[in-house]
C-alpha cells in the first residue's frame, strides 16, 4: 500500500488537516499541511476549517488544539507520545505551587498539560515568551513554568525577577559541552545557534538563541555561513530543504545514539503507518475535559492575541 498516496487520499474524503512539528520524521514533515513550532500550530489549529485535526507532534499539542475546536475532532498518531518538560510539572503540585504565590501573574510554556494550562493566566511558546514576559507590568511578580532553562533566559533577557518552576526537557538538556567544544574544534568557521529551553552553558556559546522557526529564519538570512545547531535534530530536515547549500551539523549529545544527536524519543513515536491508521480510524482522539477546556482557553488566547 501506497501510505502516502492513501492518507492523502483519506485526508480529501474526511476534510482533514495535518499539522506536525519540525521535529517530526521527515516523511511526516512532507505530508503534513502545515509544519511549524509550538505557536505556528497553536495559530493554524485556531485558524482551521477542516473537520479532523490529525496532529503530528506530542500530547500537549493535540490537547492545545482540541482546547481551541473543542467541536472537531483531534486524533495523535501515537496516544502514547508525551513530553518529560510536560511530565515534569505534575497539576495539583503546580496548584499548590501558585496556591503559596497569589499575588503572582502566572505564565505557563505551551510544553506542558492541558491542566496546567487551566492554572494559568497566560500562555508563551519560545518564540513570543520575551514579548509575554515583557507585556506584564514591571511591578508584577511573575512565577513561570515549567521550563527552569528557558526561563532563566528570559530572566537574563528581560531583567525580570520570576518565580521559576523546576522543570526541563531532557531533549534539551542532552547536549554535551565537551563534545561541542571538540565539534567547534573540527568546525571552527561554524556559528552556532541554539533553542533557550538549552542549558544556560551551552547558550553562552551561541550566535544565536531562538525558537525552532526563529532558527530556521535566521539560518535562512544567512545561507553563507555554516552552523552547528542544538536542538532536536529533526529540524534539521526543514532546514536542509529550504536551504539545501547551506552546511549544518547537529550539536552532539552527551550520550551515543543512532545519529549523535538529541533526539525526542517522543516525536519520534509517530511514524507513516500510524498516521495512516487513525486518520482511517480517527482514533485515538484527544479529549479534555470541558471544565478544563473553559480555564485553559483564556489563557491561550490572551497568547494568541498577543502574537498578533
């Protein structure tokens, strides 16, 4: 069986749409209608018309999509792909977390459950987190969650004294600087470029510190130069194709694995045949629970409106 030619041919009779990650399989990435990063596919499942949503990435998004069309319906190709910055905020520690802190405006990282989001004021991916942070009155206390490392960056950033919750993402957490160091030594002339959910050692060494399509923008801006570039691998198929003369090397992980890269054991769970199987089945579909979806939604808009 042709899987490709059959999902797009159930995609056509079942008005659905596919939206997936950059850190997707390249074979996802290319069927996909829309591939972006956490707020190009929070902003294209608000926008959307089809009636499925087949999302390509891991649980938070799909939940963030079905906060958005709590009508429509939301299948993952893989119920199972989570997400350990998500996993590393569980809710009713979260709630009492805030529960101590009242006088706090609370910002969550769209990485995270469809609870936490409940539990927050306002929602940031990384490529508006900055302009968030920076939206809220200077006089303001802020507690921010759940990513300790991208909120670190933003402290350094903004000068803003937040509240940090103690979470990260062991996909960005992975790099090695020693391995880096070697790497850089093999490729001098090579610039590098990171994702702020990275330890703060390894962006002090680079040229250039944004979200997963921040990157991609910049590599784009500047095709002539050469990077090593530290983040989930699977960007790297984005990249390569739309800038196919441009060199680039994934910055090493500190432990050995199929590619020497970090990779997301979770991303990687959805694969062709799976995508085919629930949109022919349209399972398994994400649900949340009403209740949830009416507290989360705000928050998610005021994002949205922001980043207008």
């Amino acid at each position: 069986m042709d899987l490709v030619k059959e999902i797009k041919r159930l995609k056509e009779e079942k008005n659905a749409v596919i939206l997936a990650h950059y850190y997707q399989i390249g074979e996802i990435q290319d069927i996909a209608d829309y591939v972006g990063d956490s707020l190009g596919l929070s902003q294209k499942a608000a926008e959307t018309d089809a009636d499925i949503i087949v999302f390509a990435g891991v649980h938070f998004m799909a939940e963030t999509a079905k906060i958005l069309n709590p009508t429509k319906t939301v299948v993952l190709p893989d119920v199972n792909a989570g997400c350990s910055l998500a996993d590393s905020c569980p809710p009713e520690a979260f709630e009492k977390f805030t529960k101590a802190h009242p006088d706090h405006v609370v910002i969550t990282y769209v990485n995270c459950s469809a609870e936490i989001k409940a539990l927050s004021d306002i929602v940031c991916t990384s490529s508006n987190a900055l302009k968030i942070v920076n939206s809220i009155p200077k006089e303001t206390p802020i507690i921010f969650a759940p990513d300790k490392n991208l909120g670190a960056y933003i402290i350094k950033e903004t000068g803003r004294d937040m509240l940090l919750w103690d979470g990260s993402c062991i996909v960005h957490e992975a790099f090695s600087m020693d391995k880096l160091i070697e790497l850089h030594k093999k490729y001098p002339d090579y610039k590098i470029i990171a994702h702020p959910e990275s330890e703060e050692h390894i962006l002090n060494t680079a040229t250039y510190i944004g979200s997963t399509s921040g990157m991609i923008n910049y590599v784009k801006e500047h095709q002539d130069q050469k990077f090593i570039v530290a983040t989930e691998a699977g960007i790297l198929h984005k990249m390569q194709q739309e800038m196919p003369n441009t060199e680039l090397v994934p910055a090493p992980a500190k432990e050995d694995n199929t590619c020497a890269c970090s990779e997301c054991h979770f991303m990687k769970m959805n694969t062709l045949q799976k995508l085919y199987d629930c949109l022919l089945n349209e399972s398994p579909q994400i649900h949340v629970p009403e209740h949830i979806i009416d507290r989360a939604l705000l928050p998610i808009e005021r994002m949205l409106e922001l980043s207008k």
